[in-house]
C-alpha cells in the first residue's frame, strides 16, 4: 500500500486521514493527546457541560494505519522527522498544521487534562468579573461576546477594535454586521470601535485582575479581565528549512490548482497553512481535504490528478451562544443571503456540529 503521512490532526488532517485509510497505509502526526474540537472552544470557556465535550480520542479515526502523536521537527524529502521517533516514510505527504491563536480561541497545550484545568479556572474567573474587555472585534471576538452574555447576563462586556465596523473581513456583507451589531448592543456589549488601545493590561489574559487601559483617542475602559481575539499564526516553522522557497511572509505555503505544494510533487497542503485567498475555516479545511483525498487517490491509481479548487463567495455562521447570532450563506444560485438566530441556531448554536466531528472520529 502507498503510504501517505498526514502532519496534523486538526479538521483537515483527519478527513485526509478517513478519507485514505481505506487505500493507503497512512500515519497521522499529531503533538496534541486528543481531538480539540476548536469551533467550539469559546462555548466550553463559559459553560461547564462542554469542558469535556470538545476533547475527543484519535483511537478510532484509522483501521489500517496509526497516529503518532510528537512534534514535527523538519520535513526532507518524503521522510518526516518527529521528536522522540524514528524517521517516518511517505509516498505522499499532507501538511495540516493550520494555525495557533490566542486562548481560548485555540488550546496551544498538548496535554488534554492541563487545557481542561485552564477552562475551569476560566470559567471561574468569568463567573466572579463584572467587567470583561475583548479586543478584537472579528469573528472569534463576536463569538465570545454572544457566550459570555448569554451564561453570564449581568456581565459588563466591552469590544475593542481599531476597525470602524465589527467583522472587517473583506467578502463579509453590511446586512450581516448591521444585524449582529444590533444583536450585541440589545446584549447590552459596549463597542469601542475605530481607534485602537494605547496599550494592554499588566494581567494575563483570562485572569482575574482588575485593569484600567485607554484607547488612543483617549476613551477610558476598566475591566476586571480580559482576552485577546485576534492574531492567528500559520503553525509552519518546521518547514522552513526545506520549504522556505514557496512559503509566504506569513508563513503559509504556496500551492497549486491541486493544493499540491509548488516545486514539490507528491506534497500536499490543507486548512490555514495554505496560501489559498480565503477565509481560514473549518469547513474550508474540510473542503480542501477532498481534493487532496481525490488527488492522491488518483495518483495512487497511476493516473493524472483530476481535481481542483477553486475559493467560493464568502460565508460564516456566527452564533451568539445557543439562541442568537446570523449567518451569511450562499444559496444555491450563489447569491449571498444571511439569515437570523433560528436558522443559525439549527445549522450550528445548539451542537456546534460536534455530532459531525464525533462521526468523522468514527466515535458514534
């Protein structure tokens, strides 16, 4: 059998990985001790039912091959180096390391028991503020303000960003900010937009500790804790050493029609470390990894590679907790509609798709 080694065991990583088991000897390389179910982090950062939910074992995802959970240390050739192993062999690469952000956002710790501990001190701390700051006003700082006031009501929150509007991705439509913005301000958040903070608290994020900051034009804000909800990093640097000619500034990494990686044949890339002009989400890493899965199918059966991507109109679903949030989608004729809190309720604020993700597990 072909080997195919996937690096990363985010969203993209595992559909690769179930999507080849059944022709290909493949190994997942993964530093973490269990699946984090990252989009819906934010949720388990408030409520206490979901501080094991998002935590799920890799036990199941392969029949034929193997997941090895260690560190990439560099990648040469077709031979994968991993901390505390022997080199690995491939026949075919995945690189699908994605990106890391600030907690809680994304857990950045490899142990399952220490980012649970981490939610529960959160969790506490949310619970006795009064005052909680959010800087960032994009979508995970949207997300987070619908959590926090819908488990803690009585919390004073307040949205900092030195954009003049909420949800400043290009693509995004002004009927999608208008609606959440109303939504947030009937929630009772405070938004402070257009100027940026002078600078940030003494306190580390998520702990409690009373601060007073400004903005630049001089707007005053107290808090008793606060978070940073922006600045995600393409998680690229063991590939430096061997990539470096096609990798971006940023760190994301150069591919083709094929997401095959520019200048080396039989690699590939999905999920946020690609250089594809999107926004980096799950669904796109997903996307991205049923072409690689139907491309290297295609490869191992002798023949050319068949499938391409090719980016679509922009699209999120944005719930504000359980009951509340919008969504902007693409219909079927591919005009942009967004749609209110029931319907973004139904497609994502009630399971937070976690069923989707235990399935793709093969834990149900």
């Amino acid at each position: 059998m072909a080997k195919v080694v996937v690096i990363g065991g985010g969203y993209g990583g595992i559909t690769v990985a179930g999507g080849l088991d059944d022709i290909a000897d493949v190994t997942l390389i993964e530093r973490r001790d269990q699946f984090v179910h990252h989009a819906a982090a934010l949720r388990a950062a408030v409520d206490s039912g979901w501080g094991h939910t998002i935590f799920m074992p890799y036990s199941k995802l392969v029949s034929n091959g193997r997941v090895v959970h260690g560190t990439v240390q560099r990648v040469e050739g077709k031979t994968v180096y991993v901390s505390g192993h022997e080199p690995i062999e491939a026949d075919y690469i995945v690189l699908a390391t994605g990106t890391s952000c600030p907690y809680p956002a994304k857990y950045n710790v490899t142990e399952s028991e220490v980012a649970k501990a981490r939610l529960s001190q959160t969790r506490e701390n949310l619970a006795r503020a009064r005052r909680v700051m959010l800087v960032g006003a994009g979508t995970v700082g949207v997300e987070f303000a619908g959590e926090i006031s819908s488990n803690f009501p009585d919390t004073e929150i307040v949205m900092v960003d030195k954009a003049d509007t909420i949800l400043g991705t290009p693509g995004y439509v002004d009927e999608l900010r208008d609606t959440i913005t109303k939504q947030l301000e009937e929630r009772g958040v405070r938004l402070v937009l257009g100027s940026p903070l002078a600078y940030m608290p003494g306190s580390d994020v998520g702990v409690l500790s009373p601060f007073e900051v400004e903005t630049v034009d001089g707007q005053k804000i107290e808090g008793d804790i606060w978070f940073l909800c922006y600045g995600a990093r393409t998680n690229s640097d063991y590939l430096v050493s061997s990539f470096g000619q096609v990798m971006r500034p940023n760190g994301q990494v150069n591919v083709d029609k094929h997401l095959q990686v520019k200048d080396h044949p039989g690699v590939f890339a999905v999920g946020d470390i690609t250089d594809v002009k999107e926004s980096k989400r799950a669904d796109a890493a997903r996307a991205h990894a049923r072409v690689v899965v139907s491309n290297i199918r295609d490869l191992i059966a002798g023949c050319d590679m068949t499938t391409s991507y090719e980016p679509g109109k922009e699209w999120v679903i944005l719930p504000l907790g359980p009951d509340g949030g919008a969504s902007q989608l693409v219909t079927r004729e591919g005009k942009t509609e967004v749609v209110g809190p029931r319907e973004t309720a139904d497609i994502k604020g009630t399971d937070l798709m976690v069923s989707m993700v235990r399935n793709q597990l093969h834990l149900q």
